[in-house]
C-alpha cells in the first residue's frame, strides 16, 4: 500500500518537473532571442533541453548557438551574465513560489550531428565516384 502511494506521488512529482521545464522552456526562447540586447548575443540560438532539480533549486538549460563563428561560448556567458535580468521577466510570466536559479550551457549536439552528416555525405559522393 505505501508503495504505491510514493510511487504515484514520485510519477506526480516528475509529471510536475516536466511542466515546469516545459513551460520555462516555452518563456526563455523569446526572452533570449527578442529581450536580451547584449552585444556579444550573436547567431541563431535554440534552447534544447531544460533540466529542473526535483526540488527546484536549479534549473540547467542547454543552447546551442549557430552562425557564431566560434564564439558559441562567449554567447552562452553574455547569456550567463544576464541571468538576474531573465530570472526577473520570467518571475512575472511564471507563478512559482520561487523560481529555481537560471544556469546555462553549451549544447554542441546539433553542431556535431551536422558534422557527422557531412562526412557522411563526403564518403557517400567518394563511393559514387
């Protein structure tokens, strides 16, 4: 009996997480790419996943940064540095008790996929030749 009663609180808990993540994901996109006016924001940036602690205290989120010509990690820092600013517009469009605090990373999986289909396609026109 009291398995299941914490194993439906631990699925209701992680149902909980997911929306949280979901919806922080959904209101950092436009924050970063139209509200953020820092110079060295450059390229196209794409949040890929957004990772809450199970208590909320942190919340990880993964960019990834194209069209920066090598500078993907001074973009993800300018971001980092503007971390107070987007906490507060995100307080006014999120309604949590407290809001978990913002940390950022470099995602370079897409950069590495789009890497590993040119060499394919390299050694696919090669084995045509």
């Amino acid at each position: 009996y009291y398995r299941s009663i914490y194993f439906e609180r631990g699925r209701e808990m992680s149902n909980r997480i997911e929306r949280i993540n979901a919806e922080i994901k959904k209101q950092l996109a436009p924050i970063i790419s139209e509200e953020l006016s820092d110079p060295r924001i450059k390229g196209m940036i794409s949040i890929v996943k957004v990772d809450c602690d199970s208590d909320l205290s942190v919340c990880k989120v993964y960019l990834s940064v194209l069209g920066a010509n090598g500078e993907e990690k001074q973009v993800v820092d300018a971001i980092q540095n503007g971390q107070g600013y987007i906490k507060n517009i995100l307080k006014k469009r999120i309604i949590l008790r407290s809001l978990p605090e913002l940390r950022f990373y470099l995602d370079d999986s897409i950069t590495y996929g789009i890497k590993i289909s040119q060499i394919l396609s390299d050694i696919n026109t090669k084995t045509n030749e």
